[in-house]
C-alpha cells in the first residue's frame, strides 16, 4: 500500500510542476471554474501532460443557490 501512496504522490507532484510549466499558477492567471478545471485536470493528468495531453476546461457553469 505504501507504494502506491508514492506513486500517485508523485504522479500528482509530475502533475504540478507541467502546471506550473505552462503558467497556470501566475497571478495575471484570470480566476474561473474553467480556470479551476483546467489546473485540476492537468495535474490529475500528471506524467501524461509530457505526452502531448493537453487537458482543458473550456466553459463550466456553477449551480446558483437557491433563493
């Protein structure tokens, strides 16, 4: 079990850094749920975003709270 921890740490970190990479963590980044998404799923795709995935959240909608 101790080595599966490991590897989705590190899968999770290779996920970070390719973040980091392509700029996702800049302040001038615009703030959105599809802004949000996008860094999600680029770091869940870890090692595969140096593969040529290239995951992106193009729009999303929050659900409004009720009156």
């Amino acid at each position: 079990m101790r080595i599966v921890t490991l590897i989705v740490l590190i899968w999770l970190i290779v996920g970070a850094v390719a973040a980091g990479q392509r700029g996702y963590f800049g302040s001038d980044t615009p703030t959105s749920c599809a802004t949000a998404g996008t860094i999600a799923v680029t770091v869940i795709a870890g090692p595969l975003n140096y593969l040529g995935v290239n995951p992106k959240i193009a729009d999303c909608t929050l659900p409004q709270p009720s009156p």
